[in-house]
C-alpha cells in the first residue's frame, strides 16, 4: 500500500510501498516487482548486488510517487520511518532494469510524501504533498524537466488548490486535474481537523493559472484520500478510497466528463473490489489494473479512530476493468459465471479460464 506504478510497455513496474509487519527502520534498497499482463504473473526483481548499484536505488519507502517517460520510470519524493522523506530524483531503466540518479540543476522541491506528479510535455509536474522539513501541507507546483534535469518552482496564477496530501492528479493533455486529498482546517498546518474536499482543481500548464472548472452537483463523490483517478477517451475516473471524518472506505467508481465537466457514477458488471485505499491503477489500452491497497477488516468498513491500523488488512489481489472486452472475454467470463463445462476446451482456453477465476487476479467488464 502507498506504493507507486507506472506501465512500460506491457509490463508494469510497482515500486515500493508499505506493508504491515515490516521493517521501515532498517535502510535498505526498494523493491520492484514486476507485472506481465500477457500472463498475467508477477515477477519480483532481484535487489542490487554491488555497492555501486545500491549508491544508486533508491531506499524503501511509502508515499511517493512514479511516472514514466520515455520507457524509463522516474521516481521521487516519499519516506522511511528511519531518516525520513526525500527529495532525491531517481530514474528506473526499463531496458537495463536497473537505477541510476539524473544530473539535475535547480533547487530541488522540499522532500515530502502523499504528493502527486504527472508529466505533461515532457515535464514531471509535483503538487502539494506534506512537507518533511517544514512539518506541513503544501500546495506549491514544481516540475523538473525530464530532457535537461532542470528544477523549476512554477509562479502560478489565480487562486491554487488548497494545501493537501495524499490526492490524485490527472494528466490530460496540458491541463493538470487534482481531485481529493486531506486537507485541514489549520491550512497548511496538521490540527488534526480534517478536511476532504471534492472539488476539482485544474492547473493549465501552459498558462500556468488555477482554476475550478466543475460545478457542484449530487452526483460529485465523496471526499476523500488515498483513491485512484485515471483518464480514459477524455473521461477522468475515480476508484475507491477513504474518507477520515466519515470513517470509510469506498469501492465505488465515479466519471468526470471533461466535455460537459459533469460527474456520473458508474456500477460495471463483474466483482467489485472491496473497499479500499491506498491501491495503484495502471491504465494499458483499454484495461485498467487495479493492484494492492489497504481494506477495513469490519464488514461495515468502519475503522476506530482510535487504533485505525488495527482494523486494517493489507491486500495483493489485483483487479482489471475492461472499458472494450472482447467477444472471448464476454464468453470466458459466462463460462466462469455460470459454471459451463469446459472438458471439450482447448488447453490454452482452460489455462485462460483458470487464471481468470482464480483469486487473483479478478477480471471484470464495463461498457464505460
């Protein structure tokens, strides 16, 4: 959980994270764990086995964010319980599958975790997050441009998104949409007074101006943290998540039409994923994968405010909503929902079949 994924190629690389049990005091390299979605099997990569190598890799951590640009992931921000957050620009080669740290010039971002990145123009763009030097929220944009490794703090316009962490930020053409996140009432200072708010706050990169483009309606989700929001054919979709004041998790799907700039929820067919925060989406093609994240143990999806984690489980299923199934997958999925026989079967369609009704992974379809 916390994690962070990007998709290269086929495949989809998942960096890091936290995981209930160990050790985040201990200084060691992160792990990578790789995901083949011809096969549908994970692969975990082997660890740096040189001094030389581990200079280079990043340490374990939660809260930081991944993107990819040109076949390579580049890593930032995030922390470990031992020395903290980092502001240190890491770059994955999605080729060599090894490490290795960009020459930057500029000043660097503070180092924070529960930000949120995307890159527009060949720019890694950073927002908000909680800042570990200073000991709060944050709502300055930066970007480091991933051809000269340059650091810019960006002079914005019009009034910015209110201080928060752990939101998600969407990429869609040059425009930057943020939605979600904690936020508190002591502004950029933790009170303990939370704030989710669900408004959407859009950043336009090449004017560099905050603006507000959605109005108010019943249909707007929840507040909330932690979530998952991706775009798919100039939609923005939100999964899951969580709401502090409110005690909750969610599974639900939400769509943000950026033509009408109207929100719509959605009930796809399949298994739903329990609720859930703190889980990575990986959009390639038409599919979406949904891996990890953290569930409530109480049927009822209420955590104790006062011992949050002990209500908690740590998931690794992994989930994929399908915007365009096939006419196979359709049939596939009635072979499995209906419990048709599959004697007369080739082996590869019951090997197929086989992986699609096991545990994990869980395949469902929508229309959009």
């Amino acid at each position: 959980m916390n994690h962070a994924a990007v998709v290269i190629g086929d495949r989809i690389f998942s960096f890091g994270g936290y995981c209930t049990g160990d050790d985040y005091h201990t200084i060691r390299p992160i792990d990578v764990h790789m995901f083949y979605t011809v096969t549908l099997t994970w692969r975990t990569l082997p660890l740096p086995s040189t001094r030389c190598q581990r200079d280079v890799t990043p340490y374990q951590r939660y809260g930081h964010t991944a993107v990819e640009f040109a076949g390579d992931a580049y890593l930032w921000g995030g922390r470990n319980d031992s020395i903290g957050a980092c502001n240190i620009l890491f770059r994955f080669d999605g080729e060599t599958l090894t490490w290795n740290v960009p020459a930057v010039s500029g000043s660097a971002p503070e180092a924070r975790d529960g930000h949120s990145a995307c890159v527009i123009n060949k720019r890694m763009y950073l927002f908000a997050g909680y800042e570990e030097q200073e000991d709060r929220f944050s709502n300055d944009m930066n970007y480091v441009d991933l051809v000269s490794f340059a650091w810019v703090n960006v002079k914005v316009h019009g009034e910015p998104a209110q201080w928060r962490d752990f939101h998600t930020a969407t990429a869609v053409h040059h425009v930057m949409y943020v939605f979600g996140g904690r936020c508190d009432e002591g502004g950029d200072m933790f009170t303990n007074h939370e704030i989710y708010c669900n408004k959407v706050a859009a950043f336009d990169t090449q004017s560099c101006t905050w603006s507000e483009p959605v109005k108010s309606s019943e249909n707007m989700p929840v507040g909330r943290r932690s979530h998952s929001a991706f775009e798919y054919h100039g939609s923005i979709y939100v999964f899951g998540g969580f709401n502090g004041i409110q005690e909750t998790h969610y599974n639900d799907l939400h769509r943000l039409d950026l033509s009408t700039m109207e929100w719509s929820p959605l009930n796809p067919p399949g298994h739903v994923p329990s609720p859930r925060r703190r889980q990575c989406a990986c959009v390639i093609n038409s599919k979406v994968y949904f891996f990890g994240g953290t569930s409530p143990k109480n049927p009822t999806n209420k955590v104790s405010a006062n011992n949050p984690e002990a209500d908690l489980i740590d998931r690794s299923d992994l989930f994929i909503l399908d915007f365009d199934p096939s006419l196979k997958t359709l049939a596939s999925l009635a072979v499995i929902n209906y419990k048709l026989d599959r004697s007369v079967l080739p082996l590869c369609l019951k090997r197929e079949l086989m992986v699609m009704a096991s545990e994990t992974p869980r395949l469902q379809a929508s229309n959009g």
